[in-house]
C-alpha cells in the first residue's frame, strides 16, 4: 500500500537483471593471474646461444709476448713487447716502464704498480705517447687462431675487415692479421688466447647491446619487467647480429 511507509519495489526488466548478476558473478570470482617469466635461458638455449651475464667482470692479463712486425725489410722480424688485455682491448707497450712508472702513484708513499694502477693507465692509453700500439674489440668483432705449426704462435685478426679506428695500424692494413707468440712469456699460450677470446665475445656483446634501443618498442608489455625487457632486447640484437653475419 502506498501508506504504509514502505518504498516500491524497483521494476527491472529481465534481460537487464540478468546482466547485472552476470556481471556481480564476474567481479567475484575475477583472479589476477601472473604471467609466467620470461625463461631468456631457454630462448638463448633455443637459438644455440651461450648466456652470459653481461655485468660478470672481464679477466685483466698482461706480461710480455712477442709481436711480428708487418714491415718485410726489418731485420728484427719480431718486437718484445708488455701486453696488457683490458676492457676489450689488446694494449701493447714497449715494456712495463712505459706503461706505468715504478713509484708513480698517488701519495708520498712509493709502491710498485698493481694491476688496478695498469687498469686505470690502460683507460688513458689511447691518449698516452708512449702507448705503442692497440687492438680494440669494441669497434670490430675479431677472430683469434692458433697456430698449427708453432705451440707458441696465434693470431688475430678481423671477421672481415677492421672497422676505422678499430687498430692502430699506421699503414690502415684493414685486412691485417696479427701474430703473436708466447715463447719465454711465462705465460702460457692457452691462457692468453683464452683472456683474449673472452674479450673478443664481449666486444661483440657490448656492439650488439647498442642496438637495442632499434628493437625495444617490441617490449612494451607491462607484464615484462624492465630488466627482462632489457635482457630479451640484447637477445633479439644478438640474434640479428648473427643472422647477418650469416647472410654474408
């Protein structure tokens, strides 16, 4: 009755209330389902790749080898040389004295020169006169090669060509390829090639993680973390630096 202090009951169509229960139902049972993480294990597996953490820190080798010298009328054929691999780089010195001083380092106290005293030259070297010479695996994917013949002997050179300021080359030999042997280094043959080959991988790592910033608008997904977005990202630049490497 209309006097009774109660409201009418509010008429609704069938097909309108029906929507609305569907709709209550949908709200209560709705989840919020993770997806699962991005495996790049897997992927780099699956493209028969090798994963390597980029931030794991670099083995630093230096000691002395032999270098061949390119020029053909020299009477000395080869040049007693302190190498020093770092930071993706074939450094090489007259001898240790010219890479750094004994005694020159900070404060009143004289000290030979540890290896993060040879580090911090080697960052420096390309502005340093007395720097003989420089291999950097930055600019130009390498390859390194043992010698068949000699135990003591293995070589670098360039994939196909060395790019511009990837050597110090003075007659810019872009095909050059250079040879080293380890007799009476001390150090062992296999041990530098190792270093080297190491360097080589992540000189063509750190030239394939710069294209990342063509590929990354595929990664927009807000289920991906940033970190997975970036990792997935090196993976698709490595795996296009390598189909072209391929094609040619």
């Amino acid at each position: 009755a209309a006097g009774d202090g109660h409201c009418p009951s509010r008429l609704v169509a069938p097909e309108q209330r029906n929507r609305e229960l569907t709709l209550e139902a949908s709200k209560r049972s709705a989840i919020t389902i993770a997806p699962p993480p991005l495996n790049l294990e897997a992927l780099v597996a699956g493209a028969g790749l090798n994963f390597t953490d980029p931030d794991l820190e670099l083995p630093v080798l230096y000691g002395y080898m032999y270098k061949k010298s390119p020029g053909k009328f020299r009477i000395k054929a080869w040049d007693w040389r302190f190498f020093v691999i770092c930071d993706c780089k074939v450094i090489w010195w007259k001898d240790k004295e010219s890479c750094i001083p004994e005694g020159r380092s900070p404060g009143p106290v004289r000290r030979r020169a540890s290896t993060d005293d040879i580090i911090a030259e080697c960052a420096e070297a390309e502005r340093n006169p007395r720097m003989r010479g420089m291999i950097n695996f930055n600019v130009s994917p390498a390859q390194i090669q043992a010698n068949a013949m000699k135990s003591s002997v293995f070589t670098v050179g360039p994939m196909e060509s060395w790019a511009e300021g990837a050597t110090t080359d003075k007659d810019q030999d872009d095909k050059r390829v250079y040879t080293f042997d380890v007799t009476s280094s001390g150090i062992p043959r296999d041990k530098w090639m190792n270093t080297i080959s190491r360097h080589i991988n992540e000189g063509r790592d750190r030239y394939d993680r710069k294209s990342t910033s063509a590929v990354s608008e595929y990664w927009e997904d807000d289920t991906i973390s940033a970190d997975q977005a970036a990792a997935a990202a090196r993976l698709v630049a490595r795996l296009e630096a390598r189909r072209a490497r391929n094609a040619v």
